[in-house]
C-alpha cells in the first residue's frame, strides 16, 4: 500500500510540475493548444498505466516527453494521411 501512495505523489508531482512546458512542447507540434493539452493527458494515462514496468532510475519526465513527440508526430502524420485522401478522392470525382 505505501508503494501505491509513494507513486501516486509521485505522479502527482511529476503531473503539476510538468504540466504547462510539456503542453507548450506539444503546441509547438500540432498548433493547437487543446490537441496539446489531449497529448499531454494521453501521455500522462500512458505513463500512470505503465507504471508497474519502470524501475526507479528511469528518467519520468524525458520518457513522457518522448511519448508526447511521439503523439504530436502521429497526430500530424494523421492528418497528412486525412488531407491526402480527400484530395484524392476530389481529384478522382472531378475527374470523373
């Protein structure tokens, strides 16, 4: 039990701290505060629910960080992918 409330300050810290620089890392991606701030809480839930898997020497804060980059870039790989698909299926229709 008191490993359960160690990691839950702990998160808790690591969570209000890191809050504001980890969401304007993400806006400096995506360019929109609010898809920042879902990043942010995504990584964050990732991180919680891994917590069992990581050993005291990891470094929380660069491994959330690096799972926020990976977010925005996916967020934004998405998007390419959606705006590629309906120009081609523009060009196809007006093609047709």
């Amino acid at each position: 039990m008191n490993d359960y409330k160690d990691k839950t300050a702990f998160f808790t810290a690591l969570f209000n701290h890191y809050k504001e620089p980890f969401i304007l890392f993400a806006n400096s991606y995506v360019r929109d505060v609010h898809i920042a701030e879902d990043l942010y809480m995504e990584a964050m839930l990732d991180f919680w629910e891994k917590r069992h898997n990581f050993n005291d020497s990891l470094n929380a804060p660069a491994y959330i960080l690096a799972m926020i980059k990976n977010k925005a870039l996916n967020h934004l790989r998405h998007i390419y992918i959606k705006i590629n698909f309906i120009s081609l299926a523009t060009n196809k229709r007006l093609r047709d």
